[in-house]
C-alpha cells in the first residue's frame, strides 16, 4: 500500500515487499534518519525537489569494522544499475542506486569494495555465467536488476533460469540480495515497450503486457528462495514521477528512493531467512555456456609445459589469477566439456545457419613498460572441436588464429578473442599426449614461439575461457558487453 505524501518535500515510495509481506499486502516506509546521533548528508536535485541522503556513521566502533574483512557489495543490472540518464543520453548520469547504497555501506563499515556490474542493454546471461567476475566470493550485499532487458530474446525460461543461478550463487556466499524490478512504461507514444508486441531484432517480445509477465514469474521466484523485491512500475501513478522522460530509467528521486528502501532491507534482514528450495542443477542446465576468469580456469587445465599459475594484483587489491609464460616453446591446453547439443534448440533459425559453439579466450596485452614484454601466442583446437578464429577487440587476432599481445602504447589490459567452434568425432577413443584431454573433450591448445628471438617477446599471459552454445545465450560475447569485464570492482 502506499500511502499520499504529508508534505511536498516527501516523496512517494517505490512498492516494496518482502516474501510474508507480499502475501498479506505490506509495504514498507523509509524511517526518517534525522535522528541519528551523527551522519553525512549528500545534496540531489530531481523534479525541481531538493533530496538529503543521509549515511549513518557509527559511533565508537567505527575503526574495528572497518579492520574486518574487505566485504563486497554487488550491483547487477542493465543501464538502470548503472545510472544512465536515458537511452539516447540526452539526459546526464545519475548517482545510481546501487553507487549511493555502496557509499552508505561503507559509511558504515559494512563493505569496502564495489562490484559495480551494471552494463546497458545487458541481460542476465553474462553475469550468471560469470559469476566470479560480478560477485566476488567475500559479497556480502547485492542487487539484481534486469526487468526492462528481459523478453528481448526470445528466452523466457532460460533468462530466469540466469536469474536464479545468480540467487544461488549470492546465498552460497551469505549475502543479502534484494531483486530491483523496474517496469517500463507503455501508455505513451515514446514508449519503447508498446502494448502491442513489437519483435526485437527478429526475437522475443518486448510489449509491455510481455514484460508484466515477466515480472509476475520473477516474484514468484523470489518468493520460493524467501529473498525481498523493491517494485518500480511505471504505469504506477505514485511511482511515474521517479522515471524520465523515456518511461525507462529512473531519475535521481527513483535512484535515491530505491537506495533508502534497500538500506532498510538490509537493516531489517534478521526478520525473514533466504531458502534454497533446490540446487543449481536445473539452473544450469538452461545456461547453455560456461564462464572461467581467473583462477578458476586452473580446474580445465590439461598437458601444460612452461605456463605457470600467477598473481598479477598489487598490494589492496583483488587478487588476479592468470597462467602465464616468459620462455620459448611453452604451451597449455584447456580441456573443457562442450555444453549439450540439445540446448541450442533454443534458436532453431540460428542452429541451421552457424556454427554451434562460440568460444572466447582472455588474453592479455601491453607495450614495452611492461616486463618482460608481451610476444605471439599461437591458439589451435583440438579432440572433439575444429575451431576458426575470428577476431578480438583491438583487432590483434584473426583468422590466421595468431595473436600478438603488443602494442605500442597502452596498459596491460585483457584481451578477447573469438573463435568459433564446431563439435566433432576424435580421432582417437584415448586421452591425447599431446593435449592432455580426454577424446569427448574439447581441447584448445595455447603456444608461444618456440624459437629463441632477439626481441625475447615470449611472455602469454591466459586470464579467462568462455565457451557456450552459439544462440541468444552467448550475445554478449562482443566488444560491447566484454569491454565490462575488466571493470573488476573498485574501491571507492
């Protein structure tokens, strides 16, 4: 319920609920801070109304929580996550609600580092594949947030599915998640989701009755896991007022009024406990790809000689694991299981035309600051795949499937490069000498040079693997969206 304002400088609040509330009809209201015993206030302007955002700062024990561990809060999402202003960014960024509440966790002490991982026009595919990327293992807050880019593809059931495997992912690492539904609006002729269905680039639907829907079976996935939702419709006349003028982002008011209902969540969190009705397993299986940043490519390692495991993270920061090589003739192969054929019957249209896998290697790149320099790496498949290379973001890979990691000016960086996959029959029923892999397996096979040269560019450094069924689940494999994955958090 929602109840009108007493003053003009009071704003409306956005449908709130956690699971009990959802069922007896409860909403919450933010509780005034002016009575807190000492606090920073930060000053907004929206719809011509002044906003005092006020962060508690703990009294006395302020220096012992922050000597804990470096928690993390973990903001997911589409443009809205990350506060764009509007689609054709005629209006400026916001202060986002997922930046404001990071802001206020650290006022308090509660967290020290940022997994800021909202990305525009990203569904919720790329964060449920990558997870060690969005929510770093010590999150111990999060948000999810991907209404108004879902049924674009055609996917229903598999994007819910990404949905829950974040859920199961951020309960395994105790955090306290809260899902932020934003519904477009559809009631005037800017609208971007019309009542009639419109079909986006040939796929799914993104009529506004379509992105109701949605909704609706997002809310009864929360309430199976016992997790609470912050609700912002458009078509709300109470909450019509916090969204711009595209009917799609929120204004700095939305943006602060999500923050203030998050802060209470959290603050109230002992009332209810998060559940896990079942495992992962059926959540991915509809994933159809798997994601492997750091560290956790060491579990698909096969024959490796001259590659050697590293921690590339400076003193403060996050470790950062790659495999890396600095003489000649070194070489590593990935064994890595190809996801079942059966799921790229998700994109009939797509499995006739192309072919069925896309895989995605992270290499990385520098100029001559960086010691010992970058050389060429060499990249091959093998065993149960044929693979044609493709490209990688700064164009220093192709289809002779070399790639040379420097350049003449520039920081090290992680590169992706694309290759294409097909499955096939291994010539062999044993395990290969020279992969490593198993003969079902498909293996890619990294070199260096294998000569002594008088530049000794010989270093490769390996930082991720991506591979997955090439339909709308692994869109985001392009220069766009991967260019969000070096943003790997930050202190603020």
């Amino acid at each position: 319920m929602h109840k009108k304002s007493a003053t003009p400088h009071k704003q409306q609040r956005p449908s709130c609920s956690t699971p009990a509330g959802r069922r007896k009809g409860i909403a919450f209201e933010i509780s005034s801070c002016s009575a807190v015993p000492r606090r920073q206030c930060s000053r907004f302007y929206g719809n011509l109304t002044l906003f005092i955002v006020c962060t508690i700062v703990p009294e006395g024990n302020s220096q012992a929580r922050r000597a804990m561990q470096p928690f993390v809060f973990a903001a997911v999402g589409g443009s809205n996550t990350a506060g764009a202003g509007s689609i054709d960014g005629r209006a400026r960024g916001h202060q986002s609600f997922g930046k404001l509440t990071f802001q206020a966790l650290k006022a308090r002490g509660e967290v020290v580092d940022f997994a800021e991982g909202g990305i525009g026009a990203m569904g919720p595919f790329f964060a449920a594949a990558c997870t060690q990327r969005f929510f770093p293992p010590l999150t111990r807050f999060a948000t999810i947030e991907y209404m108004p880019n879902m049924g674009w593809v055609g996917n229903d059931d598999g994007e819910l599915s990404a949905i829950e495997l974040m859920m199961h992912t951020l309960l395994n690492r105790t955090a306290k998640t809260v899902l932020v539904n934003i519904l477009p609006g559809a009631s005037k002729s800017k609208a971007r989701y019309p009542d009639k269905c419109r079909l986006s680039f040939g796929q799914g639907c993104n009529s506004h009755l379509h992105v109701v829907q949605l909704h609706h079976r997002l809310m009864r996935l929360a309430d199976e896991f016992n997790l609470p939702t912050i609700t912002m419709d458009y078509e709300d006349p109470l909450h019509r007022p916090h969204f711009g003028y595209d009917m799609i982002h929120l204004n700095q008011s939305g943006h602060i009024l999500v923050h203030q209902q998050l802060m209470t969540l959290y603050d109230t969190w002992p009332e209810w406990t998060p559940t896990q009705p079942r495992d992962a397993t059926r959540a991915a299986k509809g994933m159809g790809v798997e994601c492997r940043l750091g560290d956790e490519v060491s579990s698909i390692v096969g024959g490796v000689r001259g590659f050697s495991r590293v921690d590339f993270s400076r003193p403060g920061q996050r470790e950062k694991i790659g495999w890396e090589a600095t003489t000649p003739g070194a070489h590593i192969s990935l064994c890595a299981e190809l996801p079942a054929e059966a799921h790229a019957a998700v994109d009939d249209s797509l499995k006739a035309k192309r072919p069925t896998y896309i895989l995605t290697l992270g290499l990385q790149q520098g100029d001559a600051s960086h010691k010992p320099r970058f050389g060429v790496a060499h990249i091959s498949c093998h065993g149960a795949c044929t693979c044609e290379c493709q490209w990688s973001e700064h164009g220093r890979f192709n289809a002779s499937c070399v790639y040379d990691g420097y350049v003449e000016r520039g920081p090290a960086i992680t590169n992706f490069l694309r290759l294409i996959a097909t499955k096939t029959i291994a010539k062999s029923a044993a395990p290969s000498v020279e992969t490593g892999c198993a003969p079902q397996q498909c293996a890619v096979r990294i070199t260096n040079r294998a000569d002594a040269a008088d530049d000794g560019r010989y270093r490769v450094v390996l930082r991720a693997f991506i591979l997955g069924v090439r339909d709308v689940r692994t869109n985001w494999l392009n220069t766009y969206h991967l260019s969000g994955m070096r943003n790997e958090g930050r202190r603020s």
